[in-house]
C-alpha cells in the first residue's frame, strides 16, 4: 500500500525539523488497535530521525494519503 505521510522530528533544545515523504511503500495494516501500533512502528517510525544521536526527542507522523481513506488523518507519536 502507499503512503504520504508528514513527520514532524521535535528535539529537546526546541529545534522542530519537518518533513513529506510521498508515496512511501507499506504493508497493510492489520486491523485490530494493538498490533496496528505494532505496524505503525515496525513501518513508521522508521521513517523518522534526522541522524542526531543525543539527547531526547519526540518523532510525530500523520498520514496525509493512503489506500485506505480509513487511515488518512491518523497521527502516531513516539519519544518525548
């Protein structure tokens, strides 16, 4: 399945790098809320990260597009 999805990469100094990422090849999702979480990490998170490898930070990502309109305008957050 396709994916645009937004991720916003919140550092702890305030520094907020942002970015779009258009047609980003996933699996589908499972549908049951649990290992959904599960999918959106093993095939999200990955995306995030600037390479900055200290101090703590907050990585948000929102699907802006899909296969599935069910998944547009869900939002993911992992870290701070």
């Amino acid at each position: 399945m396709l994916l645009s999805i937004k991720i916003d990469n919140v550092y702890e100094d305030g520094e907020t790098i942002s970015k779009t990422l258009i047609d980003v090849e996933v699996p589908d999702p499972p549908t049951e809320p649990e290992p959904h979480e599960d999918w959106a990490y093993d095939h999200l998170f990955t995306l995030t990260g600037t390479g900055r490898t200290h101090g703590d930070a907050g990585y948000f990502v929102e699907i802006i597009a899909a296969g599935h309109p069910a998944l547009v305008g869900r939002t993911y957050e992992w870290g701070i």
